[in-house]
C-alpha cells in the first residue's frame, strides 16, 4: 500500500466500540473500543502515504450467533435489527468512495434499537 501510494483498510467493529453496555460484557467492549482506535491511528499515521481506514460500528446484527446466546432474541426481535445485507451495502459504499474522500467511522444501528428500547433477553437479572 505505501509503495503503490494508495490503500483501504475496512474494519467492523461494533456499537460496542463507542458505547459501553451490560449486554456486551468489559472484554468484547475493550477490544471494539480498540478497534475503533486501530483505525484512528492508521488514519493519522498513514494519510500521508495515501492510506485510509474505516470503522463500521454496528448495532446489533441479525447473525446466527445470536442463536448461541443465553437468552436468544424473539424471531420478530431478529427481524427488526440489521441484516447482514445492510452491512454489506456500508462496506461497498465506502470500498467505492474515491481515494480522496476518508471515511473514518460509521456507526449504524437498526431504527428500532434495542440498546435504547430494550428486550427480554437483554434485561439485567
């Protein structure tokens, strides 16, 4: 990338990256955090070589992880959050932005966000 004077680097982090909370636990929220500040660095670091980055920060993601948690969300809750096909469209909208324009960060949630409106499997015991 130095060498070629040019670069993109895109990297998925989460809501979690910009906000703490209890559903997340303190080591997925430190590493997304860690993330969102990787990319700032090679921001910083890198421009001068034409490098750039991007940081998609997500809410919560229809996945078949969610399956795999304690309390998996109802099938209408899943139907409600993003789906991978929105997070395929961010990434391609910045993969075509020209080498001139950085995107630095995104953060995308669904309109109907559990991390403001709750959910049964999330509430605290």
């Amino acid at each position: 990338m130095r060498a070629r004077k040019d670069g993109l680097v895109i990297n998925v982090s989460s809501w979690a990256g910009r906000f703490e909370s209890y559903l997340t636990g303190p080591a997925y929220t430190a590493s997304k955090h860690a993330m969102v500040a990787m990319t700032m660095s090679l921001n910083d670091e890198e421009c001068v070589n034409g490098i750039r980055g991007c940081v998609i920060c997500p809410g919560e993601v229809a996945t078949p992880i969610l399956k795999h948690r304690p309390k998996p969300p109802t099938p209408e809750e899943v139907a409600r959050m993003l789906q991978p096909e929105d997070l395929g469209r961010t990434i391609r909208f910045v993969a075509e932005m020209p080498a001139h324009a950085c995107v630095n960060e995104i953060l995308i949630s669904p309109t109907w966000n559990r991390f403001f409106v709750g959910g049964k499997d999330i509430a605290r015991a």
